[in-house]
C-alpha cells in the first residue's frame, strides 16, 4: 500500500507512526495497545527518552539543572538518522538511557524494521525533520492535573525522585515547556486522542487502520 514497499528482500514499514503528547499523558498506554492489537512482530518502537543527549561530560549538579523538555535536549540528528535507516529496511542500534544519572548506557538495543514504525515522546511533532517522516502523527491529549500525578507516581517509583524535586522540575521546565513546544504541535496531528489508552473508540479505528498496513 506504501512506496516503503520490500525491496532486495528487506521489510521496510509500510507506516511511519509518530505519538506525541504531554508528559503523562498516556502516550505509553497507547502504545502499548497498538503493540498488543497488532503483535509485536508488525510493530518497531523508537521512544524518544532513548535519544537524551548524554550529560556524562557535566557534573550531578548540572545534569539535575538541565532542561529536559527543550528540544535542544534530544539528539535529533540521530533519531531522524534511525529512522531514515528502519524506513531503509536496515536495523538500528538505539541508544539506553540512565534517567538516574542523566547519562548514556554503553549498550545498545536492536531495532529491526517492522511493517509498522512508532515514533512515541512528547516532541516528536514538536521537530519539523521528525514530522516530515511520519505517515500519521497522533497527539494524546489529558488534562494537566492527571498528567502531573502519573508524572510524581513515575519518577518516584522508576527514576529515584524525591516529591520536591519532581514538582520543581514540573514547574520550571515541564509545564512553561509544555505550553512552548508540547502542546501547539498538536495543531500537526491527524488524530486527536483524548484520555489517551482509555478512550476505546479512537483506539478501535486506529487500530483498525494500522490492521490494514500491508494488506
């Protein structure tokens, strides 16, 4: 159905997927509702928190300071290059990130290219290089109040942050950058997706559209 048709024999994705959203928006819900429908076998994922720049080179203090939610954070040059090279048909090694220490792991994990390919983080429509190689960009949309509690339950349980620090960090980075970048991208999307993984009508048609990839 797609020019990313198979090629010499290597699979190539028939649909370039992006999901964006704020952050505990449920942007992980949906995917992982997509990969259950469709099978982990139809599905590649390239999550944008693997391609944080790495913050080795500065000191604790400094990584703690950095803004996380700025564009300038992510290495898009290398998400845009991994995503060039599933379309290609090749895989990838994409980059693990310690969201502890705000560094780069020294392994790697093995992408192989899928029928379908999901772009997922909340500034994939936010990077016009990003947008450009997406067949259907899709925006999770929560309210802000739900999205801040997943936020505090996250990185307490899985990235070792203390209440203040969590709250600090919502209220000089995650929200002003929400409203910056986050939110207007979502003027780009095809599809808004309201409550994220439990709205069951927008899921059921998305789904039944990423079913027909390569039919």
């Amino acid at each position: 159905m797609s020019s990313r048709s198979e090629t010499f024999g290597a699979p190539r994705p028939a649909l370039v997927v992006g999901i964006a959203g704020g952050s505990g928006s449920g942007k992980s819900t949906v995917v992982e509702r997509l990969v259950r429908a469709l099978g982990p076998d139809r599905v590649a994922l390239l999550e944008q928190d693997a391609y944080y720049r790495d913050g080795s080179h500065l000191s604790v203090a400094e990584r703690a300071a950095r803004n996380y939610d700025h564009p300038d954070a992510i290495d898009e040059p290398l998400l845009v290059e991994q995503v060039r090279t599933l379309t290609a048909g090749r895989t990838c090694q994409v980059p693990r990130y310690d969201f502890v220490t705000h560094t780069r792991l020294p392994e790697f994990r093995a992408v192989e290219p899928r029928p379908c390919l999901v772009v997922e983080g909340i500034l994939v429509l936010a990077m016009p290089a990003i947008r450009a190689l997406l067949d259907l960009k899709l925006y999770v949309e929560t309210d802000a109040d739900l999205r801040f509690i997943r936020r505090l339950q996250r990185d307490r349980s899985d990235r070792g942050r203390s209440t203040e620090s969590v709250i600090e960090q919502w209220e000089q980075f995650v929200r002003p950058m929400h409203l910056q970048f986050v939110e207007p991208s979502k003027r780009y999307a095809d599809l808004i997706v309201p409550e994220g993984g439990h709205n069951e009508r927008a899921l059921e048609v998305l789904i039944a559209r990423l079913l027909s990839v390569g039919d």
